[in-house]
C-alpha cells in the first residue's frame, strides 16, 4: 500500500466552481489552421486569466483541471475550454488552505472575460509578429488580419463561472 492510499480518507472534499471560456467565432479559420499552438495558447490563457483573478482576490492558488472542446452542440467549430477548479487554494506561502467565496466568485465574469481576452490577444499578437502562424484563406494578408484584431478588441468575450450548488456545498453527498 503506497503511503499516499494509506492517506486518502483523511484528505478533504473539496468544493469546485466550473469555468468555461470560449474564443469568438472570428477566430475560428485562424485557429483551425494552426490548432496545436492556438489551443496551446488557448490553454495558457485560461489557466493564467484564472489564476491572476484568484491570487489578485483571494491570495491563493486553486487546482485546476482543463478539457478543451472544439465543437459546439450544432458540431460547428466551437473553441472553448471546460474548467474544474478547486473553491479555494493554498496560500502563496503554501501553508494554509484558503477558500474562495463561490457566490462572490460568480460575479466576476465580466472580469475574467476581459483577463482571457488580453491574455489570449497578447499572445496572438506575438505569435503573428514572429510569423509563427499559417494564414488561413480567410485572413489572406496583413490588412485582412488587422480588421479582425480590431474587431475582436471591441468585441466582449465569453467566460462563464459556476459554483458547487448550494445544496451539495460541504458536503461529502456528492462524492458517492
């Protein structure tokens, strides 16, 4: 029996929050063309965004587990990555846990659209600075890319939070 077995009924549940942040529908031919470093950046951006957010508000740093989707219900490409995330984390010392107010999280989309937004974009910028990205016909030269950076700078992004519902919230319920 490894030690960490020999521990495991006396580790804590803990409660999560779902996340889930979408890249607009502009981006679609641009990351269809270049799906490996896109959905590498589209995975750094989530997990940055969120993890400033919450070490920003609550000094702490959550566990995260990431699945990215790249088809929406109508199986049109679709981007956008599911988070689980433990409802608090370990302090920036590492010495305690520290939980995360759920209700008050879930007021926080507007912000962490607009994180996921400048994260992602910044990286895209550096990424077609450096010419690491295949233009897809769509975008067939620099102007053509210009018009969609600009319009998807004005564009409000998508980022949706929920909590562990009321009802299973601290509780070991949900875990059988």
């Amino acid at each position: 029996e490894s030690r960490w077995l020999g521990d495991v009924d006396k580790r804590q549940y803990v409660d999560y929050v779902h996340r889930v942040t979408t890249l607009p529908h502009e981006l679609n031919d641009l990351v269809a063309a270049n799906d490996g470093i896109l959905l590498r950046s589209l995975f750094n951006a989530t997990r940055k965004s969120i993890t400033a957010m919450i070490s920003h508000h609550y000094a702490c740093t959550p566990g995260i587990v990431q699945v990215v989707h790249t088809w929406g219900q109508q199986l049109g490409r679709h981007y956008h990555i599911h988070n689980v995330m433990t409802a608090g984390g370990l302090s920036h010392d590492r010495t305690a846990w520290l939980p995360i107010d759920q209700d008050e999280l879930e007021t926080r989309t507007v912000e962490l659209a607009a994180r996921f937004k400048k994260c992602f974009l910044k990286h895209l910028r550096f990424l077609l600075g450096q010419g690491r990205l295949q233009l897809p016909r769509s975008l067939p030269d620099q102007a053509s890319v210009e018009k969609m950076l600009a319009t998807l700078e004005k564009k409000t992004w998508v980022a949706d939070i929920g909590a562990t519902p009321a009802k299973y919230r601290n509780s070991r319920d949900r875990q059988r």
